[in-house]
C-alpha cells in the first residue's frame, strides 16, 4: 500500500476512512491531520470554525490509534473527525451560541449529540460558526465555491466546512432552513433526519416545535452513517420518539424497484430563480414514470405564517433574556424578532400547531405510502454578499411538518454554482427518503 | 344458586360481574336491567344522565348474551354496562358537551375510548352530564349522598351514577381537578391515569397539554380493569405513549413489602378544611414507619398561575367559536375565561410549559422510585348548593405534570359525607399507584 498523501485522504469519503482506519491501512491520526492540512490551507479565507485546537484533535485521534492497538471495539465513527456548530455544547470546550453575549462561555456538559458522538469513537475537529444565536443575522463565514457569496445560515460553518474538504462530517441543526439550505450554497448533501429522531439535549434551543439536528457530508451514505449514531433517545428531550436504525443500509443497498417521486412545486415556487425552476424541472422530467406531479392545495401557503408564529414566539422566550440583559449587543434583526414574538397570543400559537396538524394530515392523504418529494432545495444559487444568509423558503414547509429532508448537489446555476435538489419523505420514512437520495445520486454519477 | 335480585346485582363490583356473566351464573341482560332500575329509583333526584336508551342498553346486553352463547371469545368488559360523559363522541348518541349550542348534535364516528368499550364487550349504558363544555359551570346533577349538594365537575354525572350505583364503571376526563374532586365529593374511586396512557381522539379538547381521561368505579381493581380495557395508542391523539398493561395485576396481587408513602401537605394545603388536614394526617401518622413527610419547595405554589396560562390558553383556542357564534349561549365563568385566555401572550404560555418541566424534574428529585405521595382529595367535603362544583386545589398541581392520582373513599367529614384520599405516582409508574391505593384500601378494610 502506498502511502497516502494528507491531500488526498481529505478528499476521501467517511464511509471509506472509517473502514481504512479500522483495517489498519490508515491511522485516525493521519486523518485527522489531512483534515487539520486542509483547514490550514483554506480557513483563513473560509472562516468556517468559531474554535479550533488542532493539538487537542490530534491528540483525541491519537487516543483513538491507541485503542485500536490496544484491541478495543471500534466505534460507528471511530476515529472520523466531525465539526460541530457552536450552538451545541461541548463540556471544557467553548459554546459561544454565535453571539458576543455569550464570549468565553464554557459548558459543564456535553450535548446528546457530542456524547454521542464520543461513544461512536469520532474525533471533535472543532467548533463552527453559527449566525447568531442560530437565528436571521450572518457571521463570517464565506462560500468556498465563491468566498464573495453567502454559504447560507444559520449552520453556516459547519456546511462550509464539508464543502471544503477541511471535515468530512459535521453536524448543524434546523429550524427553518438552517441545513438544507447551506447545503445546497455549498454543493454538498445536507440531511435533516424527521423531527425527534436525534435528541436536543444540551443544544440552544429556538422554537422546540420545529428544531431539529441535522448532518453535512459528501455523500448520502456519510450522512446516514452519521445520523445513525446520533439518533437515540434521551429524557431531556421527551418529543425523541423511536429512532430509526441502519439508516446506511437503506443508503448503501440498491433497491429492488425505483423509488417512486412526487414533483411538489410547493408554495415557494415563485420565490425560484428561472434557472431553478427549469433545472428542477427537467430532472423530473427525466425520471419519466418515476415521477408524477403532485400540486399542494391552495392552504398551504399558510404554513409560512404558522411557521412564523410557532418561530418567533420561541425565539421571544428563549432569547428574551439576552434582549433583556443588553439589547445593543443584539442585531438589528434579532431584536425585532424578539419585540415581534414578544407580542404573539397564546391563541394563535395553538392555532399555528393545531393548523400544522391538519397539514400534516392533508399531506399524508397526498403523498403514496413510500412516494419521495422532489422539490428545489433553495431558491437558486448563493446570493452574493455576506449580508444575508438567502431565503429559506423551500425549507419552511417540511421544517413545520417536521419531514426528513435532504438537499443532493444536482443541480448547477448560471454562474457555475452549486444549487440542491430536495428529496422530502414522509415524517418516520427517513429510510425511506435515504433510499430514494442514494438511488438519485447513483444514477446522476454522483453516487 | 339462587335468583339474585336486581338490587343486589347493582351492589356487586365489576370485576365479579366479569367473571359471573363469563361463568354463565348471570347473564348481561340481568346485569344491565339491575342497573336500569337503579337509575329508575334514582336518577329523577340525582340527574346523572344526559341521555339514556333503556331499550338500546338492554338491545346491547342481548347481543353479548347471545355471542357468549354463541361461544365467541368474551372481551375484558363482556357486558358490563359503563356510562360515559357528554363530552366523549359517541356514534349515532347524542353528545351535546354540556352546552345548549351543541344541542341535538349526533356525532357519525366513536371516540376512541368508545371503539374501545366495544372491543372490550362493555354496555353503553348511557352518556352522562357533565359542566358545560366539561369546564366549570355546573349543570343539573346532585351528590347522591346528598342532593343538596354539588357531586363535583366536571364530571359530575359519571361521578354520581357510580357512587349511586347506576352503574358499575363510567369514564370521565380531567384538566384540573374533574375526576379526583367528584370522585372525592362523591365517596368513590376516582383514577386518572398518567397523562397519555388513554387517547383522547373523539373527546372535546380543552387544553391539550393537560386534558386526561380518567374512571369512576367501586374498586381499585375496577377501575384497574377499566383502564386496562381503555390503554392503547391512537394516530389522532400523537402525545399517546406506551400504555401500561395489566394494572388489573398490580391492583389485585397482594406486594411482598408494603408500599412506601410520602405525605405531601403541597402548595393547597391553606384550602383543606380542618377536619381534612387532622383526618389526612391520622393517615399519615397510622401507615407509621411506611410513610414519611416530603416538602414541597416554595416554588412548586407557582404551578396554579403556570395550570391556569396553559387551561384558559386552551379554552379560548378551543371555545373560541362556541363564543364567536353565540357568546350569551355562554355561562358568565365561560365568557370570562375566554375574554381573560384570549389576551395570554404566547411566550408567557410557552413559559408556563418551560416551568412545568422544571417542576417534574424537581419532583423526580423528592420522591423515592416507588414512593406514591399521600395528599387530600378535595379540601372537604362536596360544599352544599350546586352553583359551583367546589375547589379544585388539591387536583392542579398533579394534572399540570402528568401524574397518575386515585381518590380512595377512605374519609370522612364532619357532616357525614365523604372525603378521597389521594394518592399520586411518578408519571408511568401507574402500576405503582395502584398497587398501593389496592394495600391501603384492604388495610382500611375496604379492599
């Protein structure tokens, strides 16, 4: 075997490092240092960790090459570096929630997540940039397929992180279209598993009706291999319900039938760029008797506006205490957000859930038992500038209904850039819609 | 054996009637028509039902004859009659909520709870008053130890046809303290299972994070076999969790070792009359070395404004359109709540839920794993008059977390009418309740 050089292990995906390094043919540390390698080169223009201590990463992979040695059982993730958005804890390690009001905070505890990640044997990368507090308002982040546009928010760092090849996994969270979004500016696959299948614990929360953790990867098959061990159950979360398991099957087997697509336009359809709109609807085209249309009623042109209610009225009470203790320290966006919320009646929240349940209901009715939504993932290409984070419109519906959605970097713009296609299953079907994501980037070339 | 009487049959508990009528020694229709000509004795003074079919009763007593006849396999409830409040949709039944405004409403579809007393082979012996929209204005009903007194609410009539022996078992459902307290007012056993363990599809909704369903019986193991029959899980109830199974075990097996008490005086103590608290304090001090006295912190008095954000919340999301179309159709208390719910801000509401999660967190910290708390009732006796069902106090801070309560017939008051103890268990732990309400129930010489 020859040796590899640090370039091209960074270019290599999760699923294969993670069987390397337990065969032996490349060591945790020599991964995790490709990665380090390719975080020296592009970071200074990519701005996308908040924290990062490359000796304390080599030293947890060095840790890892020691109990592979030593004959320990190896983890679902053992010695694969993850990067993990700085809204989530990490006991020792900064958590500073994208905001000046919480420099220099130190968790006590790591989050679910961070634990799980541990018990699978990966290795924290580091910490990356959120916008603030999770939330509308960007930080410094740049796309690193064009550093003058946006990489799209709120989990900006974490998605511009896999796009850079500086980790080969990362973990951000959703509540509007803070995965899928950056996914798709970014050109890489973003996945947010249905809602309560990884739990919330030790992350700051926004709305709890709608936040949900999500993966960065570059392929379908890291993304399942990395929910996989995130999914669980945990009392400080009660919404986790019954995870689902080997979701890397569902990713890595061929299925005996195509999967079946519906070709929703949704209610964000005029907010598409032209170019989208054609791009996504040859891809239908394409998939011929794979794929029908399927139009959504009138009502749910609603959800942006139950989503609105259930968002802000969490953002007034999980952040009004940041507002109340310096409002200036706060953006612009942000404090109107939170004087917006801070207004919303208890009627019309329960309005916006009960609403939210009829969707649900009607779209249950709409969908076949395992038909898959194919629909665009954002409304063209990154935005130019850094001032905003782009517009979440194809995310807000299946944030509301708490449906797995995945973003696949099919589709390309006019200048070149990187636009999602979204694959959206029913809620509990993540299987599912990993089947159907995996089959559409084999056949695309992309598998 | 001997022809029994009618009114000897309607003294006998279900379970026994369970097993007679399996074991061919009575029949459904004997059972049925005993408990008719009680509520023809009884119901001009007590006013218990809101509808009742003697024909259709005894019509359903007939088929579960014949199909025991017939030899088909006998459901856990096969012909026993049950009664059920006016809230609870029954197919083809009346069901009018209490409410002038839902007068001559005739729902196409059974509850759930309904379905499941059909599955089980149970007599629906008639549907039973409640307050108006199972809230807090009485309506016609009267103690049975006492006409001139309230039986409590909301589930006035379910609470009054058990304890006058119309019927063995009858369901009703809890926000605040609507089985506990009629239970308590009205000398029987009242359990309101942990919150999620009975779906609550088909029932009218008041506040969703509160709204449980509970039962009326003569026993503990009755109202075991009730709940056992009424368990399950339902897509249109989604907070629904893993039912217990076989409480009708835990109620009937004697324990290896006595059950552990902690007598809570909790943040009503200042309501309960004198002859309550030296009466539920002679308990305490009786059960000796298995109970021992637990505080609450100052903070948990906080739970009655966190209970009233989240019930009036719900009242006026759910009401609403009763007042909207006819608000003079309305009890003063009804408009009220929903003027006073309507101007509840959504944060102040999502706080409130925030604090009840403290508050269990809390509570799992005081008790012992299977220790059942040992507390009032209601305050005292049901007061006299029937223009308030009485103080719901003692019921508030249990319903706002979810916990299992009973109301065991164990005391008595000053004037001779009766006064529940009420023992409350660890959210889940039902199985753990009823075990100890069964010991301490046998211990009093009244299992």
């Amino acid at each position: 075997m020859s040796d590899p050089s640090s370039s091209e292990i960074a270019d290599r995906h999760a699923l294969d490092l993670r069987r390397q390094i337990a065969a032996g043919e490349v060591s945790a540390s020599e991964v995790t240092q490709a990665f380090l390698d390719r975080v020296a080169a592009r970071e200074a223009e990519v701005h996308a960790f908040a924290w990062l201590d490359p000796e304390r990463a080599l030293g947890e992979a060095g840790a890892r090459d020691d109990q592979r040695r030593e004959g320990w059982p190896l983890g679902a993730l053992h010695g694969i570096p993850v990067a993990v958005k700085d809204i989530i804890d990490t006991a020792g390690v900064p958590t500073e929630n994208g905001t000046p009001l919480d420099a220099g905070r130190i968790p006590d505890r790591d989050a679910y997540v961070v634990s799980a990640l541990r018990t699978a044997g990966a290795v924290l990368l580091g910490k990356t940039v959120t916008t603030e507090l999770g939330a509308m308002h960007p930080r410094a982040t740049r796309n690193p397929h064009h550093t003058g546009h946006t990489p799209g928010g709120s989990s900006s760092g974490s998605a511009a992180a896999v796009a850079a090849h500086m980790t080969p996994l990362a973990i951000g969270t959703q509540t509007n279209g803070s995965v899928i979004r950056p996914a798709s500016f970014c050109g890489i696959v973003g996945y947010k598993p249905s809602y309560g299948v990884i739990p919330r614990t030790g992350i700051l929360p926004q709305a709890r009706p709608l936040d949900t953790v999500g993966v960065f990867a570059r392929s379908v098959g890291d993304a399942a291999m990395l929910v996989d061990a995130l999914a669980g159950r945990d009392d400080g979360d009660p919404v986790a319900g019954t995870p689902p398991t080997h979701l890397i099957d569902a990713a890595l087997t061929e299925p005996d039938e195509a999967p079946v697509f519906a070709f929703v336009r949704s209610p964000a359809w005029d907010n598409a760029e032209p170019a989208t709109k054609s791009a996504i609807e040859a891809l239908a085209a394409e998939l011929g008797p794979c794929c029908r249309e399927v139009e959504l009623p009138p009502h749910f042109a609603m959800a942006m506006s139950a989503h609105t209610q259930i968002a802000l009225a969490g953002i007034a009470l999980h952040y009004g205490r940041y507002y109340d203790r310096d409002r200036d320290a706060l953006s612009q966006e942000m404090r109107e957000a939170i004087d917006r919320g801070r207004t919303f009646k208890a009627v019309d929240y329960l309005g916006a859930l009960d609403f939210r349940d009829k969707l649900r209901a009607d779209i249950g009715g709409l969908l076949g038992t395992h038909e898959v939504i194919l629909t665009p993932a954002a409304p063209g290409e990154a935005p130019e500038g850094l001032g905003s984070t782009g517009n979440p419109a194809f995310n807000t519906l299946w944030s509301l209904l708490g449906m797995p959605a995945i973003s696949l970097p099919l589709l390309t713009g006019p200048r070149g850039l990187p636009v999602g296609a979204q694959l959206v299953a029913r809620r509990g079907d993540d299987a599912g819609l990993l089947r159907a994501a995996a089959w559409l980037m084999r056949r695309s070339g992309r598998g």
